[in-house]
C-alpha cells in the first residue's frame, strides 16, 4: 500500500536520517508504518516503524542514536537480511563526527509532518539496555550473559575470539586457530601462559590441556570465572592485571575482549621473561584526526575504552614499552565471517537467546555483531593480529624469534 502515513513519512525520515534538506530523494530502504502502508522497494530490506514513538525518538536524535534507541526498544523492527538493511542505511547515513544540522525550512517542515502523524512530544527516556556515561559498576561487564546464553551464540566451545576461515563450522574454525596461535607463540609443556581476556575459559583450557602449558586466565566477569572455573584445567581469576601475580611468563595472549593490552604495555614487558612472548588481537580504526563521540558501541557494549585505536598507536605503546613487534597481520575477513557466524546463531536460537537475557539486549548483540561484521568486510574498521618479544639484552640479534619471519603478513 503506497498511500497512508508511510508516504507522510518517507521525506520526513530523508531530513532526520540523512540530515539533508534534499528529502526527494528516495532512501535505499522500504518503509512500513503502523498502520500497514508502505513506501519504497518492495525487494528492499524493510523498517517497520511499530509505534510513533520511534519516529520521536528520531526526532530527538536524528541519525544513528534515535535509530539505535528505537530498534532496541522494539519500536522499530527490520524484516529480512539485518545485514542488508544495515549496509542500506550505511551507504546514504554520511560519515559525521557532528550532530545533522538542517535549515530552518528542513525543521519547520519535519514538525508540521511529526504533528500530523501525532508524533510531537517529549524526548522518550533511552531503552533500559542503554548504560548512562560513565555508569559501569566496578568488577562488572556492561553487557553481562549467562553461560547457556554465550553456549548459543559462541557455540559449544565458548571461544569468544577471531576463528580461522574456511572452515566447515564455527567449531572447527575455532579450533584451527587456537592450535594456529599456539604455534606461534611455540607453547611447550611446563611454559607458563597468561591469557588477559581470557572470557569462558576456552584459549586457557585448550592450551593447558593441550598443550600442557600452566594457563592462568583473566576476566572482570564473575559469571565468566565461576563458569570457568569449573571447566578445564586453567587457573581462571576474578580481576584486572593485578590478578596475575608476580611470577614471569613466557607468553602472554588477549584475544579481543576488553583488556586493551597497549594501555598497559609496560606492565606486559615487565610480566614476560627475556624473549618471551605476546600475541594481541585487536580491533582497530584508521588513522588520522579522531573524535571522541557516543555511539552504540559505547552507548551499548563497551563504555569504558569503546573507542577504537589506530593500528599504529598499538604498535606504538608496544614499541615503547620495549616490546619489540615482530609480526603484524590483518584479520579483518576473519573476524568478519566470525562475527556472521555468531549472528547466524543468535538468530537461529533467537526465542531462546531473549528469554535468557531479554528481548532488547539480544537485539543489541544482534546489532552489535551485525555492524561490526559490516565495518570489518568494509574496511571501516580492522582487526589485528600484533605479535611481539620482550628483548634479551644479553642476546639481543636472536631473543625472542618467533616461527618464521620478521614480515608485515595479511
């Protein structure tokens, strides 16, 4: 149906999402509104607008929060591919580091549609799942599942990390490439390991039992650690850096997760033994001028440190820190596919998944997962794999080398 409110809507929704006061022109996207009637391609992914409480919301915040705020509060849903309806809107939501700023024509106008459609009123408060700024109790994660909840998504296994694509399942993809980073940190029985995000357990266990190695792992969960803890031989602890005692290591590992390595480089230096080793993987944005601005990653998933950091400051604070870098790999493709996998999962498993959780924070992993596989596939965003040694002094042309060569890989 092309008549009824979403034709009311569609110029409206061109000024508040694409912040031009060229509403002609017709958004990649079908929209369905309340009442049934639609606009745009009818072979588009679809937004369908619930309640004209979505529509205040974007106009309260024009762009990505108020569609954010409105998806998660289930006023607005997507029908069809997530992914598709997210690289839509993507593709014609500009690039900004300011608010959207229209004319005081663009404005009048957005309000005489808003007051027929009866969506005039107060800012609505944000979804419960939305954290206020720096309101993140202590010891805790702002995005804290059950273990049944992580076994759904994650898989079997509970690897919370990058995996090794092509594979013939997640589990698979998992495994080829925990014995992959084993190898390159050349584990041995004996060795000492500490794993930094070490999440459920998994990189920990499978060294340690595979490998034989004494895995110490780290995590500010509590429900990670007392799941953990009774899975696997690994010495899992409840806590920061601190938790990891004084002993040396021969290698250190963080998979993703938020233990931001780089910010504490010289305690990493200081932990390793001469020539041992740390292997670091990361999320990373492009360098240049960046500016700090809330988003849904750091509205939703990770406040504290959510922003991302250029590949090369990473390598910088190692640098620094003495940590010489020996080898640096991208890994966006594979962290792409991981983060569909894990979608896939989600959504497969999606009535479970929300009466684990709820129905708004498993929207928020579905948005979380679905946006960052879009940024890693389109080169928004990247994720690195950074090997390095801590140098030998008393050998310095052979401390620390690890299998193979020196060479910046893809």
């Amino acid at each position: 149906m092309q008549d009824g409110v979403a034709a009311r809507l569609a110029p409206l929704l061109g000024r508040i999402l694409l912040g031009s006061d060229q509403a002609g022109n017709a958004l990649p996207i079908q929209v369905i509104a309340w009442d049934g009637s639609s606009v745009g391609p009818s072979d588009a992914p679809a937004f369908v607008i619930r309640h004209r409480r979505a529509l205040r919301r974007l106009l309260w915040k024009p762009g990505e929060m108020g569609l954010v705020r409105a998806y998660i509060a289930g006023e607005l849903d997507i029908e069809g591919d997530v992914f598709a309806a997210l690289r839509a809107v993507q593709e014609v939501m500009r690039s900004r580091t300011e608010s959207i700023r229209l004319s005081s024509e663009a404005k009048r106008e957005i309000v005489r549609t808003a007051v027929t459609l009866g969506a005039v009123g107060p800012e609505p408060k944000p979804p419960a799942e939305e954290f206020p700024l720096g309101a993140v109790e202590d010891g805790t994660l702002p995005l804290e599942e059950s273990a049944d909840f992580a076994a759904l998504v994650l898989g079997p296994s509970m690897a919370h990390g990058c995996a090794a694509w092509p594979a013939p399942s997640l589990e698979a993809a998992q495994r080829t490439e925990y014995a992959r980073i084993c190898a390159r940190l050349n584990l041995r029985p004996g060795m000492r390991l500490l794993d930094l995000s070490c999440g459920w357990g998994a990189f920990a266990r499978y060294a340690a039992e595979e490998h034989g190695v004494e895995a110490v792992g780290l995590t500010r969960s509590a429900i990670q650690a007392a799941y953990a803890a009774q899975h696997g031989k690994a010495d899992i602890r409840l806590g920061d850096l601190d938790e990891a005692g004084g002993a040396p290591f021969d290698a250190i590992v963080c998979l993703g997760g938020q233990a931001n390595p780089d910010l504490v480089a010289g305690a990493l230096h200081d932990l390793l033994v001469d020539g041992g080793r740390l292997l670091v993987q990361q999320m990373t944005r492009r360098p240049g001028p960046h500016t700090a601005r809330r988003t849904f990653t750091t509205s939703y998933v990770f406040p504290e440190g959510g922003e991302l950091r250029s590949l090369g400051a990473i390598a910088d604070a190692f640098e620094a820190a003495d940590l010489e870098v020996r080898e640096v790999t991208a890994r966006r493709e594979d962290q792409a596919a991981t983060f569909r996998a894990w979608a896939a999962a989600l959504q497969a498993n999606w009535a479970e998944c929300a009466a684990l959780s709820s129905p708004g924070r498993a929207r928020v992993w579905l948005l979380y997962l679905a946006a960052s596989a879009l940024a890693c596939e389109s080169g928004h965003a990247g994720y690195s794999e950074l090997t390095a040694v801590r140098r030998n002094p008393e050998h310095p042309t052979t401390s620390g080398i690890l299998p193979g060569t020196a060479t910046l890989t893809r």
